[in-house]
C-alpha cells in the first residue's frame, strides 16, 4: 500500500459515527504506509476563521512490515471546529486536508454556521 488513507465514515477510522456529542469521547484512527516516511501525526483543530485552536499528537497504535496506524482519542467543549492532520517526517512535514465541497460539517454541534471548501469538520 502506498497511499495515507482516513475515511471518517469509516468506523475503523472515526468513533462514534456522525457528529460527536459534548463531553463524548471521540477516536481517530490514520493509517500511513512505512513508504510514506510518517514519524508522526498531529490533528489540527480550527475554527471557522482557520484560526488554529488545539494540535493533538496521535501515538502509533500498531504497524506491520508495510503500515503503521495511529490513533488519536480526545473530547471537545460543544463548537464547531474544521480539522486537518500534519504528517511529520524527516527533513519536514505535510499537510493532508479533509474536503467535502459544498458541505459544512460539525463536530460538537447540532447544525453547521461555517463552510470552508479547504477543510472538514469532523463528521
């Protein structure tokens, strides 16, 4: 495998399915191919204004001879928040986006109030 792959309507990716309540826990699991280089995953939280609001590092979960998942398990006060993940490898980093055009998606809230074509809330 050679692609970096998360699905958030996958649950061996996203717990729980669909928006996630306040005070609720919530898991995200990325798996990354060894090929990719990834040393290390961080979840980036913003806001409606692509304001930076919270990085949360994943810890390796588990890997074998081609991959390695990460996980990452936290919870939210009640807002609406757009995510995207930094992969850190060496000699830098990149980004990967999570886009859905034409949607708002929440996470902690029962009605999106922004959309961002760049990214997606957790949904």
């Amino acid at each position: 495998m050679d692609r970096i792959l998360f699905n958030s309507r996958d649950p061996q990716h996203k717990t729980p399915f669909g928006t996630v309540r306040t005070g609720d826990c919530c898991v995200l699991r990325l798996l990354t191919p060894h090929v990719s280089g990834a040393t290390g995953v961080t979840l980036m939280l913003e806001d409606c204004d692509e304001q930076p609001l919270r990085e949360l590092p994943f810890v390796p979960e588990s890997e074998d001879a081609d991959v390695r998942w990460w996980r990452c398990e936290f919870s939210l006060p009640r807002g609406l928040y757009f995510y995207w993940f930094r992969v850190e490898k060496a000699g830098g980093s990149f980004r990967i986006t999570v886009a859905r055009p034409r949607r708002g998606a929440q996470l902690h809230n029962p009605a999106p109030v922004c959309y961002n074509e760049a990214y997606a809330g957790v949904c």
